[in-house]
C-alpha cells in the first residue's frame, strides 16, 4: 500500500481533481484486473484505448485514475490525475511504487535485433559463476538468483518490471540483466527504469509490422541509449552500421565492440569446430563452448560488459570458457544413427544467414544441408519471400513448414515465402505445413553426418495457433523422429 501523492513523482501532471492523500493497493493498467482501492493507470495501445475503460475502472472501485483526459463521467470519490503521457506515467509510479529498485541494482539493458537472449543470459550465468548473485529478464525466462519464473514478453510490462526488479533487491542480487524490445522502448515500459549500461548488438530487417519503417525501428531502439545517464555506460557493435546512430546525444561514456574494426573490446576467431571456438579478445585467448561469428559478437560483449562493471580479468574469462549455449540458440543434438540437428531461434533473415553461414563454415563439404524454416503470421510480411530466399539459396534443402501461423492461414504465410525463391532453386524446396511432418521428413531423408537445421522458434515450447498456444517443441519433435526411424 503507497500513498497515491508519494508515486506521482516526475509523472508530467497536467491537472488534479481530488485528493492525492489516498491509499493506493495495487496499480493496474489492464481495466480487468481492477479492484477496489487500486491506482487504474488508462493507457494508449496499439488496439485499445485504456480511457474507453475508465467509467468501468471507477464502479470497480479505482482508488484513482491516471490519465491523459478526463472522463465523461462522475467520479465519485475517485481521484484523477490528468497527464501528458500516461505510458510514460505508468512507467514513472510503478518504479516510484516499488522504491525505484533500478537504483540499488547495476542494471544492464540489451537491445538489438538478434542476439540479446543470448548476451543477457550469458552475462547473468557469468555473475552467477563469479558467485555474484543476479537477476534475468529476458525472452525465454526470468530468474532471481537461482530461482525461475517463466517469462511472457521479451520486455514485461512496466509494473511488473519493477515488481521483479524489487525481489531482486530483496533476495540480495547486487546485478541484473534485461532484455529491452523495440516494442518495450516506445510503449515506455522502460521509463522510469536507470540504467548502469546499455547494450546495441545489431539491428536488422524486423518488426516493420509494428513500427512501420526501419528508420522508426532504428530510433524505437536508440531510446535506450538517449535514457541512459551519464555515471552510464553505452556499449555498442562497431561492425554495425548502426552502432554510433546508437551514442549520438547519449550522455553515457562510449565504447565499442566488434570483430572486424578496431574498438575498445576488439574480438578474433582464432579457431572453430563444431565443440567450441578459440576466441582471442583484445590479448587475451580463451575456449568457449560457443560456436559462430554471432556468438562471437554475443561473448566479446559479455565480457566488455563483465569488464566495465569492474570484474576480474582471469576470473571472467574462466568462467566464460565453462558457459554453454542458450536454449534455442545453436543448440544441437545428435541421432543414434550419426545426423546432427540443430535448433536455433533465427526468426529474422540476418539470423538465418549468420547460423546457415556459420554451418557452412563447420562442413566438411560432404556433408548435406537440411534447412527447416517457416514464419510467423500476424508479422511483418516483407521478410517472408527474403527468408525462403536465404534458405533455398544458402542450404542444399530446404523445407518451407509452419512456425507460429497465429491468426493467419499457414497456407497463405507459405505462398508469400514462396515467392522468394528463385528458379535455379525450385528443386531443393519442400512445402510441408505440418511443422512435426516437416521436421521427420528432413530426419528420414538425411544420413549420418548430414546436418539439419530447424530454424524460427528455437525455445518456444508451443505453437500459436488461431489465439491458442498447442504444446510443441522442435527438440523433443527431433528426438521424437530420431527414435521413430531407428525402428
């Protein structure tokens, strides 16, 4: 319980009619979830308007209502606080609501197109090898300290972002780490948050459903860097074009990362198999378990970061030579009968190159290619032809399935892949829609040493389906047809 006038801090207040010296038991920004006494926050959304809900707030017996105009309607004894951006606002009271808890953690946000799953649960497994306990916010889970609570969003809403970050105060966690969507940046589910460090790993072509153009993705994800303050650091990829766009007017001290330019964390692939990689970083060489130039990029700024919030040098690097791969990200599994199978998240047609590229860089050149790969419906549709493009283009078969169809029909999400491919490579595609099917037909038309890729979902656990997420996961389908066809 807050006092409503104690959690109105920085929240941009236009007008006030009523008393702010009221109890405050919860905030809720969501009309269904009101309940008596509780501070209802009325947002904008990309579907609805959270002031359409207000008069429902109040006879549910909202405490007070912050909002952007006032109502059509008695108040009654509601209070209402009228503001200039309620998004902004929610973040700003739930952070005030909780004590501000980013202010006792050193938080570090990553953001980026592909690779912040991997780079912020690799930097919170180093804490927690360095016996320095740390929390996680990211796509596939959130921890506190040892304990797991599973995650919904890749950035949680702003109320639960701060909730979490409270436990982690709480349980003693000195670091935590989270991943920050373009999507969680420009709903300001991040406002009211401060940031130790800040992360760019790339930006490729996604989302464009959602923010419409590149350049609008491109400044959705530099908010982070434009929020972070100046006792700060931004750490950004070099390599990317886009990596300074990220530090123009950022008040945080600079530093860069990357494998090809000269920079302040400078990496270099020595030597790579298919069990790990040498990986020198500036002077120093390491083994990690991690393959690829991407997870290259992922581990030199695991350790910039590790560096920049002060850890040890020797005691860093040893501790990232025992990490493994993230789930769903380059995780592989090998058959009775010797086909090795890899499973991985690329869901962007920057992601399936780099993983496609990096499997052609471990072949021996006898080796086929099996490239299982759909895309999601309700998203961006531009990047459908472009990945099928990349798989019939880059892998000696690729078969065009299923991923997460949502409320689309598969069929149509796979004609759209379909004009992608080009003539020369009609013959090495397969359109299977059944995602299962799909998987068993490339298992049962490898042989041992083949290598099949199953690419989009990676750790997800289900199939969105028409609103309904059906029980599915690309690992236990592989080892499901492994055991089939060993019969």
């Amino acid at each position: 319980m807050r006092i409503l006038k104690d959690i109105l801090y920085k929240t941009g207040i236009d007008e006030i009619q009523g008393s702010t010296n009221v109890a405050v038991q919860s905030i809720v920004f969501d009309s269904r979830k009101v309940k008596k006494d509780c501070l209802f926050v009325a947002v904008r959304g990309t579907q609805v308007d959270g002031h359409q809900f207000i008069p429902q707030a109040i006879s549910s017996g909202a405490r007070a209502v912050i909002c952007e105009e006032a109502p059509k309607c008695d108040l009654g004894t509601t209070t209402l606080v009228i503001v200039k951006d309620s998004a902004q606002a929610l973040g700003q009271v739930a952070a005030n609501y909780y004590n501000d808890p980013s202010t006792e953690l050193k938080l570090v946000g990553v953001t980026g197109t592909n690779g912040k799953t991997t780079t912020a649960t690799l930097m919170y497994e180093l804490c927690m090898a360095l016996d320095k306990k740390a929390g996680l916010l990211s796509t596939v889970r959130n921890k506190i300290g040892k304990e797991e609570i599973p995650a919904t969003h890749t950035t949680p809403d702003p109320v639960t972002i701060n909730k979490l970050l409270r436990q982690m105060v709480d349980a003693g966690c000195k670091y935590a780490f989270m991943e920050v969507s373009s999507h969680g940046l420009h709903q300001g589910r991040v406002d009211g948050i401060q940031f130790a460090g800040g992360v760019f790993t790339n930006i490729t072509h996604d989302h464009l459903d959602y923010h419409k153009t590149f350049d609008d993705y491109i400044l959705a994800k530099k908010k982070l860097f434009d929020m972070l303050p100046a006792s700060a650091f931004a750490l950004v990829n070099v390599d990317d074009r886009h990596g300074n766009t990220m530090l123009h007017h950022t008040k945080a001290r600079k530093l860069g990362f990357g494998l090809r330019k000269p920079t302040d964390y400078k990496g270099r692939i020595m030597e790579q198999q298919l069990n790990g990689t040498l990986l020198r970083i500036n002077d120093k060489e390491f083994w990690t378990k991690l393959i690829g130039d991407f997870n290259a990029y992922n581990i030199t700024a695991v350790y910039a970061v590790a560096r920049e919030l002060g850890f040890d040098e020797l005691h860093t690097l040893t501790a990232l030579s025992t990490l493994g791969a993230v789930e769903g990200r380059f995780q592989y599994v090998r058959s009775p009968k010797g086909l090795i199978a890899i499973v991985d998240y690329a869901h962007t047609p920057d992601a399936l190159k780099n993983v496609l590229e990096t499997i052609e860089n471990l072949r021996t050149g006898n080796e086929t290619v099996y490239c299982v790969v759909g895309c999601g419906g309700d998203r961006d549709k531009s990047k459908r032809p472009e990945m099928a493009h990349i798989a019939t283009s880059m892998a000696d078969k690729a078969i065009l399935t299923s991923d997460n169809p949502r409320t689309e029909d598969p069929e149509t999400i796979l004609r759209d892949m379909e004009t992608g491919v080009e003539p020369q490579n009609y013959g090495k595609r397969l359109t299977i829609t059944d995602r299962k099917e799909a998987i068993r037909t490339a298992c049962s038309l490898a042989n041992a040493g083949d290598i099949i890729l199953v690419a989009g979902k990676g750790h997800e656990k289900y199939q969105d389906v028409n609103g309904t997420k059906h029980p599915f996961d690309d690992i236990a389908e592989l080892n499901n047809a492994f055991t089939e066809l060993q019969k």
